[in-house]
C-alpha cells in the first residue's frame, strides 16, 4: 500500500508540481476534473474487461491529427475471433449522455429505457417490456420510487421562467 501512496505522490509532484493535500482540494473543488478522471477510469476499466476477455484493444487518440474517419468516433479499436475490428466509445454512469437526457428524472429514464430497450441485455422481446423495466428500477434503484421521484431542473430550465430583468411591451 506504501508504494502506491508513493508512486501517487511522485507523481503528483512531478507533473502537477504540489503536494497531495492540494491536489486532493483541487480535484474536490472541480466537478469537471472529477468527470474527466472518472471517465478516464471507465475507459481504462473496460480496457482492462476487454483484454480479459481475450479482445486486442487499441486506444483512439483524443487529438487526432488531420481528418478523421467519419465512423471512427470512439474510445477505442477492438478486434474480435474473426479478425473483425469494432469501435467503442465508453460512457460512465456519470456521462453528458446522462444529463442531455436527464435520466437522473424518473418520468425521463424509464422512457429512455424503454425507448431503448433492444440494446439492453437483460430485457427479454418475449415478456412486457414495461413490466421488465418497472422490475429493474425498482430492483436497482429503488430511491427513484420515493426520494427522487420528483423531478430535478437545472439552473438553465428555471432561469427560463424567472420574470425579464426588462419588462418590455411585449
């Protein structure tokens, strides 16, 4: 455990150029550097799954240099048996996918889910989808059902309804 705290200070100092306790505020006080972490360890996690798995994984740079191809936008390359590459792009639970659709919102996840049901694993075509969908939530999240049923706006969705700095005629 000594050499990882160690590894991680070395580290730390030598790129960030600062100790832990500042670079442990900082990364508190940066939702934005909380996400780029967090998705970086999505990535490397499903790296590491894939290549399990017996997968040759190859990474997508970030900054590509001169056009890239137009079906290539992901985290990474992978191979299969049949020599067949594939492209993937990782989200974390965590993701703008997540806040573009607001799935943190009951009334706006469980039609997302549905919507979406032919590329979720565990939904069987055979049975009531809703029915399969109304089970997991209530498997899994079982906190959407009561605390956070109601729905959540961002600050962008309730300055629309804020009165105008500027009443106008109109």
């Amino acid at each position: 455990m000594n050499n990882i705290f160690n590894r991680l200070e070395d580290f730390v100092t030598k790129v960030f150029k600062t100790t832990l306790d500042v670079f442990l505020e900082a990364l508190k006080l940066s939702p934005n550097a909380q996400g780029y972490v967090s998705g970086s360890i999505t990535e490397l996690l499903l790296k590491n799954h894939l290549e399990s798995l017996g997968y040759e994984v190859k990474r997508i740079r970030e900054k590509w240099e001169g056009r890239k191809h137009p079906n290539h936008h992901g985290d990474f390359y992978f191979k299969d048996i049949n020599r067949n590459w594939f492209v993937l792009e990782s989200k974390g639970v965590k993701s703008n996918s997540e806040k573009w659709h607001k799935l943190y919102n009951y009334n706006k996840l469980k039609p997302f889910l549905f919507a979406n049901h032919d590329k979720i694993n565990w939904i069987n075509d055979k049975e009531k989808i809703e029915l399969q969908i109304d089970d997991w939530i209530k498997k899994n999240l079982p906190m959407f059902l009561k605390e956070y049923k109601e729905t959540l706006y961002d600050y962008e969705e309730i300055t629309k309804y804020r009165e105008p700095k500027n009443k106008t005629q109109k």
